[in-house]
C-alpha cells in the first residue's frame, strides 16, 4: 500500500509540474522519459519578443558611463563601487575639517578694525 501512495504522489507531482511547465514554456513531460517534451509552441511568445526588443531599444538609448560622468550623474573614480560611499564620506569629512581651519584662521573684526579693513560702525555684534 505504501507503493501505491507513493507511486500516486509521484504521479500528482509529474501532472503538476507538466502543467507549470505547459504553462511557462509551451513544453511537457514525457511520461516514460521525464524528459521535456515541445507541444509546438516556440521558446519565444510574441509578447516576450516584444519586451525584448523593447528591452534592447531601450538599452541602446541609454546613455555611456562617458557621458554620465560627464554630467555629474556618475562620479569619476577607480574605486570598487562597495566602496564609493565610504569614499565620499571620507572626502565631505576633509572638506567640512578644511573650512573649519579656515573659520578658525580667519581674522577677528577688532584686528579687522585695527589693521583699517573695517570701522568700528561697521563691526558685526557691537
């Protein structure tokens, strides 16, 4: 009894899957073989053509990496593209550390004022 449960469920499964595989791909199983076998539909639908040369327009308009650089669209870099975030982060961090020297070095406005660029008027917070 247990062979024939199993040889059932082994039916049920060849009938399921040569179903799906009618359904997907116009193909079915040969009961004997178990090998796939054509039911005369091509591999390639009309509306899979369809989205495929779609597909390929589409890719041929798309512009080249050149030209995405180009327009600031993609950044000109050699590094691994796992870690061009990091690299960005590293380069705003060295900007923001290179503006806060510069603030830091700039002159106060008493010195502005002692050294004539400014008059005491015109000194900001006063």
């Amino acid at each position: 009894m247990a062979t024939s449960a199993v040889t059932s469920a082994t039916d049920a499964v060849k009938s399921v899957v040569s179903s799906a595989a009618s359904t997907i791909a116009g193909t079915t199983l040969n009961d004997n073989t178990n090998e796939p076998e054509t039911t005369g539909v091509t591999d390639e639908s009309p509306q899979v053509g369809d989205a495929k040369q779609k597909l390929e327009r589409k890719l041929s308009l798309r512009p080249e990496r050149e030209e995405l650089v180009e327009r600031n669209i993609l950044k000109n870099t050699s590094v691994a593209p796992s870690l061009q975030a990091a690299q960005a982060d590293l380069e705003r961090a060295q900007l923001e550390d290179k503006l806060e020297q510069k603030l830091q070095a700039r002159p106060k406005p008493d010195e502005l004022v002692k050294e004539g660029i400014l008059n005491a008027d015109e000194v900001p917070g006063v």
